[in-house]
C-alpha cells in the first residue's frame, strides 16, 4: 500500500465505521462494537504503516482539491503529526474497549449515535494531524469541534446542554473571531499556508505584528484552553466518561496543543520567533495558565472537575513548549502530547471505573476505597505519577527537557513555575491514591462494599498505565521522531 493510500483510508475509514455503527445500531449491539474496534484496529494499523517511511525520511503528500483560489485541501506526514496520528488512533483502540464496559454498565442510553460521532471525530482528528497546510488545518479542527458537540450533550438533560453551549460557543467564537483571521493575515502577508520547516513569516511580518498574529493564534485555538479561554473545558465535563478521556487525551485538546506547536516550528518558524522575541509574552501566559489551573484543581472535589483544571494545566506545559521556541521547549512540548494523553486517559478511565463501580464522583468520597479497587486505583497512581513527571512513567522526560528550554531560553522563572507545578500536581493529584488506599475507609464503603468496574474498563486502564511507564523505560522511539521536527 501507498503511503498516500494510507494517508486517505486513515481519513476515510473512520467514516466508514461511523456509517457500519449507525446500520447495526441498538438492536445489534455486538455488531455495532465490532465495528468501532474493526475501524479503529485498521486506523491505527494504517498510520503504523506510515512510521518506517517518515522515520526514514519521507514526506507523502496528496492534495484532495481546491476549494478557494490557491486554497487547497492538502495533506503531508510529517513526524510531528505522525506522533499525533499514532496517539490518537492507538487510544481510540483502548477508549472503544473501555467505552463497551462503561456504556453498558452505567446503562447509558442513546450509545449508538455516541459511537458514531466518536468515530467521526477520529476522522477528524486524522485531518487535523495530516494537514498539508493551514486551510485544512482550519477546516479538519472546525469539524472536530462539530463533530463532538453531540458527544459532550449526550445525556440530553439541562446541564448537558448548558455545557454543550458553552463548549460550542467558546470554541466556535475564539475561532471566527480570532483563529480566522490569523489565517486570513498569514495567507495575506505570506502569499501562502503551507508549512515549510523553518517557517513562512520571516522577513514579512514586523516584531510588533508578528506578537499580535501569535496571540491571535494562541487564544483563537481554543481548544488548547489557555486562559482565560478555557471554561469550555470544565463545562464539558456533563457528558460521560469516555467522552472527557477523548476531550481530554485523545482528540480536542490534543488537536488544540498540537495545532499551536505546529505553527510556531512550521509557520512562524523557532528562529524568527527567537529573533522577534514575540513568544516571550506567550511563555509567561502559559507559565501563568499552568500555576492558575493547578490551584482552582486544589479547590475542586469533584473529581472529574479536578481532572479538567488538572488537563488545563497541563495542555500549557505544550504551549510553553512551543513558546521557548528552542529545542529542547520543542522537544519536551511534543514528548508531552504523548506523555500526558496516557497519563491523563488513565485518570479519567479511573474516575470512570470508580463511577460504574461504586456510583461516586468526589474526592472526599474515595477514602480506603483503594483496597477494594486495587487495580483501579493502582492505574490511578501510576497516571498521576506521570502526570507529576515522577519515575518510572514517561512525563519524567517531557519535563525534564521542558525544564531544559526554560534553561536554554535563559528563563529561571519559567522553571520555577515547572517546579513549583510539580508541587501542586503532588498535592492535588496523588493525594488521591494515598487517600484512596491509606485513609480508613468511609463507613458507608464499610456498609456497602465495592467491587472492580466491569473487566473491559479494567483492560482499558492497565493498558494506558502500562504504556505510561514504558515510556519511562524505553523513550527513543519517541524522541527519534521528534528530533527530527527539530533538526528540520
């Protein structure tokens, strides 16, 4: 097979799985979910197939059309969207076996039409990670955000659609308004969108223009929940459980994170954004965006909520990344797309498992709850543990080379706010864990014992804790990939 073949099946067959799912709908349950883990098995079997030909250095390329005047629909792999591709289809895998177990055993209603738009939203995602240049970019992430609408108002009930308004409406609005037109300015000054290594803008854009076109970036691409663009997230929360791990880790933030990295190496360029200085400001944002988030998460006992202030948190640790505009920032920026979706599906997959299991959703809850739930809450810790960037599990080594663009940005501050984080993760997060197993039990537990979520969810977060510290243990897959973003 082609690698463009590749390229377009991996785009496609999401689809057609959506439409395979709809056909067998309720009645055929079996069927339907053959069908989603058949689709995603071949998503991810096609992108692996990928991975030889760009690690050796190929680039296949394939434009679909031109809809507008030198506009077209265009696709390119590359390695920083290869990683991205590899992350989202491996872990549509594992969230479709943890899907079976928790929509079946929470007895949620309307699961066909859930497994449709999921799918659809891979194909998007798939876009998003392919685009040639910045139009398909745009539209592949438009349609990622359409396409989950439907899943975060799943449940149909008032709250569902409060928090589906608000995500709809943030997330639209900063595009339109400010994602749009940074767009339109780069095609108008460049004469192009193409991402071309080393950037598009140097020499065209002034060091005034050029901050004010990376802040329309930066806070247009809502989806990478910068502050004080991000209350879609936590409104999000409403819809069910596998929804917030593909919020949260697969697909929506990670499309977000992963659109502002590749503007600043592919259309802005790490040395002419070193040369203007206009990232600088943007660093300080983030650094803010992480210390902010990690706070509001110590004030939530909701434990989803606590997770989504945590994922906030988190998702500027890449933008701050692609701020340093330097290697190492690069590096670490893009190793944490990897680390924290593993770490962080983990925390969801357990907040859900707790759910099914024993119908509870707050911190202040979960007391002995561990030495009922073992596996559950062992997944837990090893997630939060990555999440921290605490051996043996890979987000050790997204910080550390974080910690090290902050050093060779000359910015003490900006490692200080890393360090300080790792503090507050320490706080908000592993205190779970320890509560969990170390705490005596609520006496209702006691009354009312618990047992493990239903054995796919179990599957699911033993895989992602797995991965999570094999990428500890064996790294340079991974940084091999990255490393050529940078060299490039």
């Amino acid at each position: 097979m082609s690698p463009v073949t590749a390229v377009v099946l991996a785009i496609v067959v999401p689809l057609v799985g959506a439409v395979a799912i709809g056909l067998m709908g309720e009645e055929r349950a079996n069927l339907r979910e053959t069908a989603t883990l058949v689709s995603a098995a071949i998503v991810f079997g096609l992108v692996l197939t990928l991975t030889p030909q760009i690690a050796g250095g190929a680039r296949p390329e394939l434009v679909l059309g031109e809809p507008l005047p030198g506009l077209p629909i265009a696709f390119e792999v590359e390695p920083l969207g290869l990683i991205f591709s590899l992350v989202a289809s491996s872990l549509w895998i594992v969230t479709s076996i943890y899907s079976i177990g928790y929509m079946r055993g929470h007895h949620e209603e309307n699961q066909t039409r859930f497994y449709i738009f999921f799918a659809i939203a891979i194909s998007a995602v798939m876009g998003v990670a392919f685009a040639g240049n910045l139009f398909t970019l745009f539209v592949f992430y438009e349609v990622l955000t359409l396409s989950t609408f439907p899943l975060v108002t799943h449940h149909g009930t008032e709250a569902a659609k409060r928090g589906g308004r608000v995500y709809l409406g943030l997330l639209l609005a900063t595009s339109i308004f400010l994602f749009l037109p940074a767009v339109i300015w780069t095609w108008y000054v460049a004469g192009t969108l193409d991402f071309v290594p080393g950037g598009i803008l140097d020499g065209v854009l002034s060091p005034a223009a050029a901050t004010i076109l990376l802040g329309l970036f930066v806070f247009g691409i809502g989806k990478a929940a910068v502050m004080p663009v991000h209350r879609w997230l936590p409104a999000a929360m409403v819809a069910p459980t596998p929804v917030s791990a593909l919020l949260h880790a697969v697909a929506v933030v990670k499309a977000g994170v992963f659109a502002i990295l590749k503007i600043s190496v592919y259309i802005f360029g790490t040395t002419f954004l070193q040369d203007v200085g206009a990232s600088q400001i943007f660093a300080y944002v983030a650094g803010a965006t992480i210390l902010l988030a990690s706070l509001v998460a110590f004030t939530k006992d909701n434990l989803k909520a606590r997770l989504a202030y945590s994922t906030i948190g988190q998702l500027s640790y890449i933008v701050l990344g692609a701020m340093l505009a330097n290697s190492y920032g690069i590096v670490g920026g893009a190793m944490h797309i990897v680390m924290h979706a593993f770490g962080k599906i983990t925390l969801f997959f357990g907040a859900g498992a707790i759910l099914v299991a024993a119908h509870r959703t707050q911190v202040s809850q979960l007391d002995g709850i561990g030495r009922m739930m073992p596996v559950t809450m062992a997944a837990f810790l090893i997630g939060a543990l990555s999440i921290t960037g605490l051996p043996p599990t890979g987000g050790t080594w997204s910080k550390w080379y974080l910690a090290l663009g902050t050093l060779e940005a000359g910015e003490p501050i900006l490692l200080a706010v890393l360090m300080l984080s790792s503090l507050l993760n320490i706080g908000y997060l592993l205190v779970i864990p320890a509560r969990a197993f170390f705490a005596p039990a609520d006496p209702e537990l006691l009354a009312h014992p618990v047992r493990e979520a239903p054995m796919p969810i179990l599957i699911a977060m033993v895989i992602t804790a797995s991965v999570s510290i094999g990428l500890f243990f064996f790294p340079d897959p991974l940084f091999d990939l990255v490393r050529m973003v940078v060299e490039s």
